[in-house]
C-alpha cells in the first residue's frame, strides 16, 4: 500500500531531474503506480473514496427500529439497560460479548438523531469581581492527630480570576463555619472582591419558603462586608466550577504533601493547621501575577470582623440544662429558671449572664446531642440519689472508664441504694478535689483489686494530694551600705 510519504518523496525526486523508472524505484513502487501519482499530483489519502460500506453483516439488524423507538420515548435509558432487554426478548440471539457493537449503535443513533445536549458556556473572568466558596470533606485522606482519626472538612475559598485560595479547618457545614471561614479568607487576601457565590447552602440560602432570598444572618454577613451575594441552580455543581475543581486539586496537592511527609499523623491540630496554610502558600506563589491584578480592584476590609457566633436568650429548664441548635447542654443548677445568652462559636459555646461569662464548653456537632458536665447537678443527685439510676443522661456522669468500672463493682457487692450513694460521693470528690487525681486512685485500686468504696478512696487521695513539709529558707542579712556603694557610683558616673 503507497503512503502519502512514498508520493511526497516521489514528487521531490522527480523535481530533482531524476527520470520517472529512477524516482519509482527509489520510492518502493511500480511504475505505472508512480505515473499515476504524477499525473494526478494528489496523494493516496486524498483519493481513498470513504469507507461507508459495513465489512460483515449487522448482528443487529431488524431489531434497530424497536431500539430507536424506545430512545425517542424516554432519552435516558442506557445502552447496557435496552441491550439486556432485548435479550431476554430474543433468547440465545445475541452474546454478552456483543454489548459493545450495540452500544456503538445506539451512540451514532444519539449523535446523528438523538436530542440535542446541555452546552455548557465558558465565562470571561474579571479581576476582584467574584469569588466562590464550598466545605469539602478530608476523610479519605485519613489525617490523626496523636494517632487518633481526625474526620474535619475544609472551608475552601477561591477567586476565580487568578485562582487564589484559602482555606480553614471546620466540622459542619453551619453558618458559623462558613463565616468564619469566609472573613479569615478575606483578611488573609487583604481585600473583599464584588461578589460571593455559593451553592444553596441552607445556611445561607432559604431553600423552602423564598428560594430567591438569602438567610438573614447571611445577608447581614453580606451587608457588613459590602459584598453582593450570588447563589448556584439547584443541582448545578458545575455553575460554581472554580472551587469544585480546586477541591480535587487541593485534596490531591494534601495527598501528595503527605506521602512526601512519609506520616498522615501530627502532633496537634495547630501543627496540621500550619501544614495545611504552608502548603495553601506554596500553591498561590504561581499566581501572583494574576493576583496583582486583583488587589487594586478589592473593596477595603472594615477595621475589625464580625462576630461569628450566633446569639441566642433561652430560658434554663428545671432539669438544669438548655437547649441550643437542637442539642442539649447542662449549666450550674444556681440558674434554673433563669433567662442566658448562649453564644454558639464555630467549636464551642459559651453561656453569659448579667453580662458575664458562666460556662464554656465545646459544641457538639449534628442534631439530638447532649453535653451534661456531672459538676453541675451533683448536689442536687446527693441529696435525691433516687434519679440516679433512670436519669436520662446516666452515661454523663461516668466521667472516665474508671469511674464506670467502679460504680459496677459497687453495685455487685453493694444493695443497689448504697452503690449509689457511695458512687455520688466519690462523683463529688472528684468535683471538688481533681477529676484526674481520683481517676487515677481508681485505676490503682482496680488494677491491685482493692475494694472500692468512699472512704478508701478519699484516704489514698488525701495521702497522694498531702504537701510535703516545708523546707528550711536561710536568707543572708542585708548590708545596707552595699546599696550606699551604687547610688554613690551612679552619681560618680553621671558628672
């Protein structure tokens, strides 16, 4: 077969002066062959006629008219769905192996005369006009912190002119995760660009009763920033493309860092946080030239950020707990019945009365939970050890392991009354004296098999927590006409 290499150089020859049987034999090929090629003056390519005609007969063949009939009526079925079902219509017709030659039909059936498919338009991006943010889950990439698995989610923050990001470590997708993220992000930047865009965060966006409208509180974000706000089609990933696509390099990027690392383990989360801003550093030094464009065109950052918490006055139950974001927290019983403010951080909460902060504890994450820290209702539980052994939060009060372990050895030896008791007073030894130190007396105490009871453990503790006597200071007596010596010196070196 002559290719179009063998023409090309049997036409240069033959512009060299070399005659048509030396040119042809140069070039590999008959002479006629070559006399046809020159006189044309086209090449082989050019002259093949199209290959249109099938080189072995359709095994498909009277079945196709069924087959585009059921793609007319519904456009999504797939190849491999209709292939099966028309094996089960025509048994012993057509082979597993044959699946791929009827889906090449039913794709050139979809090319030719199928429906039309969604475009998807490129935009032109500006400097400092838009950005775009989205959470993104860390799992898989199976970060510990001291060994223990750290599942969190990144904040991810993208400009979509030069690509610049940032990011911070969250737990949920709540509206104060995603201001905090987005104020560190444009403190970090230096600026705040025109626009905001996000998917339809519930947080952010009334997905039920005003589809069109954004959350107060994330209006108010808006608003303090001077920054306009721009929301997704629901189930249109792709419209908010720049960052989705920055989640699978960024996450890759992480990967790799962490194989180059040789350990997916940190020593804290502060150490795996500046981990995580180096490399978001490293990442944009590429795209300072384009970021350079963007900065002049940024809106000022006002003088301090907004508060990232939400506040909320609720009214402390009977049962000395609260209710916050649809979990339930337990405070000192003195406020039963009082009115508080809780302020709900990105990781904690904090309760304030009369303009004072009472309580701090971390925030549990998702919906139902319950935080009841045994120091605040154990006065209470002495004197009615009664609700001990049905109260709703029971497994709140086992501080430890060991304090579990402990309570089940009295209850074999103990009338379940006395168990109890005993149980609540060494409950509030530990809340008054250290959680840690009478931890640690009922370790030793299990593990030697000694009996546990109130006593036992109050008497090793108070052996263990008794200070040391005081050591003999000897202080030399002071020569006042050292002091003379200095101040005269000082006058010396003065004049």
């Amino acid at each position: 077969m002559v290719t179009d290499n063998q023409v090309r150089r049997l036409m240069n020859l033959k512009v060299k002066g070399n005659t048509l049987e030396q040119s042809a034999d140069k070039t590999g090929m008959d002479v006629q062959t070559a006399r046809k090629y020159l006189t044309c003056g086209l090449l082989p390519s050019t002259v093949k006629p199209d290959h249109t005609w099938r080189t072995r007969r359709d095994p498909f063949e009277g079945v196709w008219d069924e087959v585009y009939e059921f793609l007319r009526i519904n456009h999504g079925l797939k190849a491999k769905t209709l292939f099966q079902h028309f094996q089960r219509l025509y048994p012993d017709r057509w082979s597993d192996g044959q699946q791929r030659t009827f889906e090449r039909g039913v794709k050139k059936w979809r090319a030719l005369e199928g429906p039309g498919k969604e475009v998807f338009f490129p935009q032109v991006h500006h400097p400092g006009r838009l950005c775009e943010s989205d959470f993104t889950h860390m799992t898989k990439l199976k970060v510990t912190i001291n060994g223990q698995p750290f599942n969190h989610m990144i904040y991810h923050f993208v400009l979509t002119y030069s690509n610049w990001e940032c990011g911070s470590i969250c737990f949920s997708e709540s509206f104060e995760s995603l201001s905090e993220g987005f104020q560190h992000a444009i403190f970090v930047l230096g600026g705040v660009p025109d626009v905001h865009q996000t998917d339809r965060l519930s947080t952010a966006v009334n997905n039920t009763v005003h589809p069109e409208e954004f959350t107060p509180r994330y209006e108010a974000l808006l608003t303090y920033y001077g920054i306009g706000g721009q929301m997704i089609e629901a189930g249109k990933g792709n419209q908010n493309g720049d960052v989705e696509q920055s989640h699978y390099r960024f996450k890759d990027a992480v990967d790799q860092q962490l194989m180059l690392r040789g350990s997916r383990d940190f020593n804290s989360r502060k150490a795996y946080a500046a981990f995580l801003d180096q490399l978001f550093k490293e990442r944009n030094s590429g795209r300072e030239a384009r970021l350079k464009e963007e900065r002049p065109v940024l809106k000022p950052l006002p003088t301090r950020r907004l508060e990232s918490c939400r506040r909320e006055r609720v009214r402390v139950s009977r049962h000395s707990t609260i209710r916050v974001n649809k979990n339930t927290y337990s405070v000192n019983s003195r406020l039963i019945g009082e009115k508080v403010e809780s302020r709900l951080y990105v990781e904690h909460l904090e309760v304030w009365y009369g303009q004072r902060k009472v309580e701090e504890m971390p925030r549990l994450r998702g919906a139902g939970g319950h935080r009841i820290n045994y120091r605040h209702v154990i006065d209470s539980l002495e004197r009615k050890p009664g609700a001990f052994e049905n109260y709703l939060y029971r497994d709140d009060l086992f501080p430890t392991s060991h304090f579990r372990i402990a309570y089940d050895d009295l209850s074999r030896r103990l009338v379940p009354k006395r168990a109890v008791r005993e149980y609540l007073k060494i409950l509030k030894l530990a809340a008054r004296e250290n959680e840690a130190a009478v931890s640690g007396v009922l370790r030793d105490l299990i593990a030697a098999g000694i009996r546990i009871d109130f006593e036992t453990v109050a008497n090793v503790l108070g052996a263990v927590t008794e200070p040391s006597a005081p050591r003999d200071v000897t202080i030399q007596p002071i020569k006042l006409s050292r002091y003379d010596n200095l101040l005269l010196h000082g006058r010396e070196a003065s004049c």
